[in-house]
C-alpha cells in the first residue's frame, strides 16, 4: 500500500494540479489542439501539459524539466500524468507547434473560460460589464522572435515584446490576450482585442450597450473613440494629443480641487470635440513640481465618457 502513496513537496501546487484535473481542462485542450508528432511514450498534448507543470512549479524555461519536474512524481500524478517526459522531447514537442496551433489553443482557453469564467455569466440587465483593455511591457533578450526597442513602463532604452488584455475588471478575469512585437501600443491594437472580447463573451448589440470600456492613453485616437461609439458601448478613455487637450481645457469655466490631491483639478470642456455620439468630457490637470524657483507648470489630461449608449 505504501508504494501507491506519491510524495510532493510542492504540496499546494499539487492541490492546484487535482483541481484542474476534476475540470477536465486537459482534455478541453485535447479536443481542440492537434499537433502533427506522432507518439512514442507520450502524446503531444502530454507533453504539452509536461510544459505546463514545470512553468506553475516555477520553472523558466524547459531546460528545467528535468530537475524540477521529472523528480516529483507527486506532483505529476496531481495533475494526471503518470510520468513526465524528457525535456529534449517536449522542446521538440514545442518545435513542431505551428501558427494554426496558436489558433486551436486559443479556442481551447476561450471554451475553458466559457465553462469556468464569471464574466462569461455576467448579469447585463442588473449591472454594467467593465472591460479594461490595456498594454504590458514585457522585456526580453534581443534574438527573440518580435523583439524590439520600444516603451516599456520606468524601463529606458529597453527591448522586448507587448502583451495586449482585455480584463473583465469586476471578476478579475482576463477575456482575451495577444502578444506584440515591442512597439506596438493600444492605437494599433484595440480594435483586434475587443473583437476577441466579444466573441468570448458573446457580446450582442444589447450586451455591448451595457458594457463600459475602459482604455489607457495610448489607445484614444478618434478613430477607435468612434468605433467604440458605433458598437454602442459606454466608454471611459483618456484623449490623446497633448496640444489638442491644453486647448479643449480652455473652455474649462470652474476647476475644481481634488479633496484628496491639492496638486489635481478637474473640469467639464464647455467646447467638447464632436464624435458619432454624444459625450462628456472632462479636462483634469495636475501641477508638476517646482522649476525655476517658484514657477509652476501645469500638464493637461483630457477623459471622455459618453452619456447615451
């Protein structure tokens, strides 16, 4: 009897493991994702899920399989898998992965998160979905495939690649995800993130006007504004233009005084920019700190909501 008990010493990690196990993730992967190797002792999607293990026991990459996962067949067995694969066959494995693969696995998680995702369940007549769609940063060495030169938050001069998301912000779910070469940023970018949005959630027309996005700076050019505006979504976003922004916050006739912030106001643009639907927009400028003795300088942002779906 002693020699069926498995050990781990990644004990929570193997609950984990025996969780997703009893949710048939898997074998949801399974059905959608065919690599073309043929099998030996372990099937592609095995070694797949071999890859998979190793990245939640905290592996960097697969030249770690060996050491951190073969060994621990507690945790293996947590997971389903009687035995884990070489490091040289899942490399290989991972070689053979191909663009419609990609594909196929995206349509495996959207299914996943179908099955198991609160958003997906959202009640849009008792209240509004929020979608918060922005850019992550993610450096990188400089032989890697879409690697470039590009902005990367408090990190100059730095190379790597950007990952867009689409977070369902109310259950802290993330509903669609794409990864970018280094200059990418939210203006080249949304359209194709919200489309995925809505396809996993099945967003219809009446679903959509229940549905606030919500989008970082970098993706407030008048052309996805009126995209959005067209789609009927409610829409919380940051304009973009510094020099078009100082203007619109000209016609600010009361500012008013963050209780929380001395240094930030906000007032309504009495002469707002016209777009497919009506919106309000709101002018907030913040002082920066002291230059030249005791001058001040303010920086101008500009947030738009719109008022009818």
């Amino acid at each position: 009897m002693k020699d069926c008990i498995k050990y781990s010493p990644r004990a929570s990690l193997a609950l984990v493991g025996n969780r997703i196990k009893g949710m048939g993730i898997w074998q949801t992967i399974a059905d959608y994702v065919t690599i073309k190797q043929k099998t030996v002792t372990h099937t592609p999607i095995e070694k797949l899920q071999d890859a998979f293990i190793n990245i939640m026991a905290g592996g960097q990459g697969v030249s770690e399989v060996n050491q951190r996962v073969r060994p621990d067949a507690g945790l293996s067995a947590a997971f389903g898998r009687e035995k884990c694969a070489d490091q040289s066959t899942i490399s290989a494995t991972l070689n053979r992965c191909e663009s419609q693969n990609v594909i196929e696995m995206k349509n495996a998680c959207r299914e996943i998160y179908r099955q198991y995702g609160q958003g997906y369940r959202h009640h849009y007549s008792k209240t509004l979905q929020i979608l918060d769609a922005d850019m992550s940063g993610m450096p990188a060495g400089r032989q890697g495939e879409g690697v470039e030169k590009g902005y990367f938050a408090k990190q100059k001069s730095k190379r790597g690649r950007q990952m867009g998301r689409v977070y369902a912000s109310l259950y802290d779910e993330i509903v669609a995800e794409q990864l970018y070469n280094g200059k990418t940023q939210l203006n080249r970018s949304l359209r194709l993130l919200i489309e995925e949005s809505e396809e996993t959630l099945k967003l219809n027309s009446g679903f959509r006007r229940q549905t606030i996005v919500r989008v970082d700076g970098g993706g407030g050019n008048d052309e996805d504004i009126n995209w959005l505006l067209k789609r009927h979504y409610q829409i919380l976003v940051k304009v973009t233009h510094w020099k078009r922004v100082k203007k619109l916050a000209s016609s600010v006739v009361q500012w008013d005084t963050d209780p929380n912030d001395s240094c930030r106001q906000a007032g309504w643009i009495e002469s707002p920019i016209e777009y497919e639907k009506t919106t309000r927009q709101l002018a907030v400028r913040c002082r920066t700190k002291k230059t030249n003795g005791e001058q001040r300088f303010w920086l101008f942002h500009s947030l738009m909501s719109n008022v009818c779906g």
